[in-house]
C-alpha cells in the first residue's frame, strides 16, 4: 500500500487530522533540502510536498514564487530532487509527494520522470496545470509506478465533477480553499464548501491547501476536512533566515492545533 494510504489510515483511525508541509525544495540553498525534511518531520509533519521550482508557476503566489526562483538560481533540477528525496529514505519513511508543472517532466521525459521518482521514494505527485480531461496522460504511469495521484478541487467545482474527480484520485482529494493562488488569499467562510466536498468526496480523504495562514486557520478547517496543506507560511519563516528549530516549532505549533 502506498505510504500516503497508509499514514492517513493510521492517522483516521486514531481519529488525528493530516498535516502536509510544503517546501521549495532548493530553497534557501540546494544543501538546505535534506535536514529541512527530517527537521519539519521531527516537527509533527504526516507527509511532505517537495516543490518542483519552474519559472512560470501558475498556482504559485509570490511567497513561493520568490522561493522558486530562488531555487533556480541555486542551480536546482529534477536530478537534484530525486537525489534529495534518495537521501532522505536513507532515514526516514515520512511519505513523499512532489509538487510541480509539466515543463520540467517533458524535458526530463515523462516516462523516465515518474519511473525515477518511484525508484527514489516518491509516493505521490501534484500536477497543478492538469485538468480531469487531460490526467489520463499521466494516470497510466503513476498507476504503473503504484505513484498517488493527486487531483485538485476549489469553490468552483460542481458536485459532478468534484465526484468524478475523486474517482480517478488517489492518495487524497486536494481540496484549494479559494480561487486565488497560494499564500496570498485568505480563507475566509469555506465550511459549506469543505463540507459540499466531503459530501461528494466518497473515494479520498480531503485535504485543504492555500490560504492557510496560522494555527488557528488549521484548527478551524480541521474541524470538516481530513486535514491541511501548509506551505506559504513555512516558506517564509524559512525565508527569514529562522533557524531549523524555529521551523521545527511552527511545525509543532500546526501540529497541535489539529
């Protein structure tokens, strides 16, 4: 079974909500990547986004955007990545999902991209610029490398869609909190719209990424959602120059709200 399947069961049946942390990876350094993981992971983290810098990313607000570029700038790639995400299976077992766009995979090759990164320890990919029309491209190979796939949803989903949606997902159901971008929007009154997900959503857990600011802000959507996706936030406080044990407090004060 797939580590994401896995930790979210555990974490369902002792009744715990999720919590995913997304970092750049690259970013601040190249060399920043590896002990940033297993700090966040000692932190209270259940799964790991590495995000995939790419200089048009169209999901990305200016947080992550600037980390991004950041990470490019650094001389990040994808052989970089999945040689980070080598490493950090040599100590842990924490589930791995990478977050990115299409360009960087096509140059790379998509068969090669998802066949290494099965290789290397990802459970799970985030293809933002996907839509349901065109995911069959991509739904053979993570199937055939036992990848997560992961679909997104936001307040403009119908419930049809939202329904055949989670039925071609797998890991869990990435519900977007609002139709602006990362870090940049907040989250404003979203309980009916978790819930009309939770409702359609019969297949996967249900996540909810973007906006998501502060504790509070998880403790408040972990009430009707599985669990939440945090990334802006730590980014920032990486981006200041905080020390890893200051990351691993944030992490540990998200943790605890959920």
């Amino acid at each position: 079974m797939n580590r994401i399947t896995q930790k979210l069961r555990f974490l369902a049946d002792r009744k715990e909500k999720a919590l995913v942390c997304f970092i750049t990876a690259g970013f601040p350094t190249i060399e920043a990547t590896v002990p940033l993981v297993r700090e966040i992971e000692k932190g209270g983290a259940d799964i790991i986004e590495l995000g995939m810098p790419f200089s048009d990313p169209l999901a990305d607000g200016p947080v992550i955007q600037a980390s991004s570029q950041q990470a490019i700038k650094n001389g990040i790639t994808l052989d970089h990545i999945l040689e980070c995400t080598r490493k950090i299976r040599k100590h842990s077992n924490i589930p791995l999902i990478l977050m990115g766009y299409l360009n960087p995979i096509i140059h790379y090759g998509e068969e090669r991209f998802f066949a290494d990164a099965a290789k290397a320890g990802v459970d799970g990919v985030i293809l933002p610029e996907v839509p349901l029309e065109e995911s069959n491209r991509y739904l053979s190979l993570t199937r055939k490398y036992h990848l997560a796939d992961i679909l997104l949803v936001s307040p403009a989903t119908p419930d049809k869609r939202i329904r055949e949606i989670d039925e071609v997902t797998s890991g869990f159901l990435y519900c977007v909190s609002t139709t602006g971008v990362t870090g940049r929007s907040n989250i404003g009154n979203i309980e009916s719209y978790v819930k009309r997900v939770k409702h359609n959503a019969k297949k996967n857990p249900v996540l909810v990424g973007f906006g998501i600011k502060t504790s509070a802000d998880a403790h408040r959507i972990a009430q009707y959602a599985d669990g939440v996706i945090i990334g802006s936030v730590l980014i920032q406080r990486i981006a200041k120059k905080n020390s890893i044990k200051e990351i691993d407090g944030c992490v540990r004060q998200l943790k605890k709200a959920l």
